[in-house]
C-alpha cells in the first residue's frame, strides 16, 4: 500500500449520520450467498455505519461511488467534521486528500503535455528553470514520465522536518532547488536522490518527485500550479471548493482532524508541506468523486478534462513489471484486504483516505476519513472494510 507520510503524530464516539443518496440502482447481484440489490446494500451499509465508527474511534467518513458513464450514483458522508462544534460531516465538506492529491497533479501533467504536443519522455530540464541531475548519473536525463511513475531516482530520504502548522512559507520553486540543486539549504547528493539506482531502473515513491511533477506543470503553463489546476482541471468539472492552500477556505468549513488517544478523540491542527502538489489538496468527497468520473473516462468537463487516450495512458501500466507490479501514470496499485487494486490511497495527520477502481474501471470508491491513522489503531481496518463493502455496491450497479 502506498499510504507514505511525511510527518508522522501516532498515537466511544458514535457518529451522527448525514448521507446523501443521489440516486440508486437495484440490479440483482449474487453475493455472500444470496441475491442483493443496490438498496438492499445501502440499507445495511448505512444502518451499521454509526456502530463501526465508534468501534474504530473514527471521528467521521466520506464515501463515495463513482461511475464513469453517469453522475454520481452515491455519495454520503457519517460522523462529524467537527465534535466540538456538534458539526456533522456532509459529503460536500472539504478534507484533506493527502496523497490522493496525486490523481490531480499526474491529470494537470497528461493534459497539459497533450495539449501541447509535448513529450513526457523528454528531459525535465527542457521544461524548468533550474539543473535537476542524480549526482551519480550525472549524464542521464531525468523526465517528468520518471517523476510521474516514481523512477527518477529522486528521493524522499532527505525529506523530513518540513510539516509545518498552516501554510507552506516557502514557495514551490525555493523548496525544490533548495532540496535538488547543489548547494541548496536541504540539498544531499546521496539522499536527494538514489546513488545507487539509474533514473528509470528503480521504483522508489517519492512526494518531492511528485513536487517538481507540480513545478513541469507551473513552468510550462506559465502560472503557479494552484491556478493552473483550477483553470484547466477544477473550473471545466464545476468544482468549486478545491483548493491547495488553507488560506483559501473561510473558517469552520474544513473538515477538523483528529487521532484516538488516552480514550477520546482529541483535535490535531492543521498541517500542510512545501511539497505541495504531492498532497496538500483539500477537498469534499463530492467533487472528488466528480473529478474521479472525469479520470476513468467520463467525457465531463467543458472541454473535458482529458482526451480518452489520456485516460487510457494514466491508466495503463508505464513501468516494467520487473521493477514494479504496476504503476500507471499517477495511478498506483493499493492491496487491500489481500486484494490488489489499481488507486491511490492518502495518508496524513489526521487524516487516512483511499480511492480504488473496480477491475473493469468502470466505476471509483472514495473513502475519506478524518481520523489519524496512528500506530495500533483500528482506522486502518476500517478503511480497508469500508472501501471493500463500497466496491461490492458499485458491483451491485454493474
């Protein structure tokens, strides 16, 4: 499982229940024994929510169901966004993504490359303002085909110390020349990058990679990334509540981490990182699970978002099996309970989420929790049993 942290807090509630059901199917499935349609699911999914998250001391839970040839079929959000205002989460309140943050950086990438007949394969120093170079292999280009598939060679080994409470105070472009270019301030020739692995040889998952993924995008459109995603991803879909940085959310609308511990869910501040496109994206399960339809092939957005043929590159495998099982272009594969799927999960302070394909790819589930992940918790099961019971529904609607 790809759920990396780059800072690490580790340590009886019984959620209000506020979902939303924005249409349902009731195709017969044979499943666990007996036929079950899509309502008879939802009941029994919805009824046991409350129980099983007080059972895991989860503060609350976004779930979603995405199909790629019709708007949302489900989307429902238990528990609370905020326990000591009484605030109950919706599937309209924005969460951090952490990780998942990923889906959008890897699309910002393939369209705007197709857009403009650019060529993933190429060096990354053609498309940026500074040397990018492993060290070791000083005469082999690093490409932002590499950065996207986790094989540049650029790494997280030196990367530690940079969460900071709020906002990033670095900009994008300080952080990764301090952290890549010789004598930067954060700069290791032998743990910013692998010295022992070849750009395109090794996988090694990497959030600074992902960054300068981030930086290709902002260098090569001519705007910061933040308003390059949101013209050309988020203002096509008609999402309006995503958004990079905290600054841009009025107070008591996110959704509040939190991590069990002592015996009660305790509060935990905000957090963000300079390696911003990597995962600092915060947005409800909602317009993620537009964005989602927009990323397995629903031809949505005006114009849409990416070309079938970009849904299909992201979506097939772009790294020898040799060097990794899979790895699509942003697209990972996560193993959950024993099963491996192609997604992304994200994980943070306060925050545990995942986003899996059915193996048809025709439909997404998102799952969105705003409880620490912590050491010896039970959050981690409970994502793994909810994004398991919610490929089951999307199955129901065939």
């Amino acid at each position: 499982m790809i759920s990396t942290r780059r800072s690490v807090l580790k340590a009886g509630l019984a959620g209000g229940l506020a979902g939303v059901l924005l249409t349902q199917g009731s195709e017969a499935f044979a499943a666990t024994g007996r036929n079950q349609t899509f309502d008879q699911w939802l009941r029994e999914f919805e009824a046991g929510m409350p129980a099983r998250l007080a059972t895991a001391h989860v503060a609350g839970v976004e779930v979603a169901i995405v199909s790629k040839n019709a708007p949302t079929p489900y989307a429902a959000a238990f528990g609370y966004a905020d326990i000591a205002a009484n605030r109950l989460l919706t599937p309209t309140t924005p969460m951090h993504l952490a990780s998942v943050s990923k889906l959008f950086t890897a699309s910002a990438l393939v369209q705007l490359f197709d857009r403009c007949g650019l060529d993933l394969h190429d060096d990354v120093n053609g498309f940026i303002d500074f040397p990018v170079r492993n060290p070791a292999y000083p005469d082999v280009p690093i490409t932002p085909h590499q950065l996207v598939t986790h094989t540049s060679s650029v790494s997280d080994e030196n990367y530690v110390g940079f969460d900071v409470v709020g906002d990033p105070k670095e900009s994008l472009s300080d952080f990764l020349r301090d952290y890549l270019v010789p004598g930067g301030t954060h700069y290791s020739p032998k743990k910013s990058y692998l010295p022992k692995h070849k750009p395109a040889t090794y996988f090694d998952y990497s959030d600074v990679g992902m960054a300068l993924v981030g930086y290709v995008v902002e260098c090569v459109s001519g705007q910061d990334f933040a308003a390059s995603t949101k013209a050309n991803l988020f203002e096509p879909l008609g999402v309006t509540g995503a958004h990079w940085y905290l600054r841009e959310f009025a107070p008591g609308v996110l959704a509040v981490p939190y991590e069990f511990k002592k015996g009660a869910l305790a509060a935990l501040p905000q957090m963000s990182y300079p390696d911003v496109p990597a995962g600092a994206l915060r947005c409800s399960v909602a317009d993620l699970a537009t964005s989602l339809r927009a990323m397995i092939g629903g031809a949505i957005g005006t114009p849409p978002i990416l070309s079938a043929a970009d849904v299909a590159d992201m979506l097939r495998p772009q790294v020898s099996p040799k060097i990794v099982p899979y790895q699509g272009l942003g697209w990972v594969q996560e193993v959950v309970d024993g099963h491996p799927y192609v997604g992304h999960s994200g994980s943070d302070i306060g925050f545990a989420n995942m986003v899996v394909l059915t193996e048809d790819q025709t439909h997404a589930v998102a799952v969105l929790i705003n409880t620490d992940e912590g050491d010896g918790s039970s959050v981690t099961d409970f994502r793994a049993s909810v994004t398991t019971d919610l490929v089951h529904g999307a199955r129901l609607l065939g």
